[in-house]
C-alpha cells in the first residue's frame, strides 16, 4: 500500500475517535449534568476537525482551493469557540464580581 493510502486511513481513524468522544462526551453531560455543553464542544472540536480535513484533502492530493477552504473553516471554528469562551469568562467573571449569576452588566 502506498504511504499516502496509510495516512489516509490514520487521518479518517482520528476523525472516527474524536466523533466518538463528542458522541460519548455528550451522552455523559445529557445522564449527568456534568461538563461541557454540547455547543461547546461542538465548537472546540469543529476546529480540529477541520484541520484534519485540510490534511486529508492534501494527502489525497486535491486541488489546493479544497485545502484552502478547510482551512478557512478552521479558522471560522476557532474563531466561534474563542468568542464562546470569552463570553462564557466574562459571564462568569461578572457574577462573582457582583455575588448574583446573571447581573453581569458585559453587552453580549
């Protein structure tokens, strides 16, 4: 087998293992109530994710525009999940300032 078909396969393998995690991390919260909320996670691992598209679409020797816009994806993904936890700090931050969760002057 050719390297690149192995990496292929290594690529799609990681993408398989952080799919189950989200789908494992999620169950957990829904029976628990505990950890992260779905949204989070799904815009934390979105970045990832994308990344990994942008080397699979490489190793599988697609045009460069394919790379680009996962790229690009990431990066609108990284992006999301950053502005989601700034919020998340400054909610959090604003509630323990005040001693009242919710009266956080912060404009969202």
């Amino acid at each position: 087998m050719p390297d690149s078909f192995i990496c292929l396969m290594l690529v799609n393998a990681v993408v398989a293992v952080a799919l189950i995690e989200l789908v494992a991390l999620v169950a957990w919260r829904a029976a628990t109530g505990r950890g992260l909320a779905a949204a989070d996670l799904v815009a934390n691992l979105s970045a990832g994710l994308c990344l990994l598209g942008a080397l699979r679409s490489v190793l599988a020797g697609a045009a460069w525009p394919v790379c680009a816009l996962w790229l690009a994806a990431a990066g609108v993904a990284h992006a999301t999940d950053l502005l989601r936890r700034s919020r998340s700090a400054a909610l959090l931050s604003g509630a323990s300032e005040s001693g009242t969760a919710g009266s956080s002057s912060i404009p969202l």
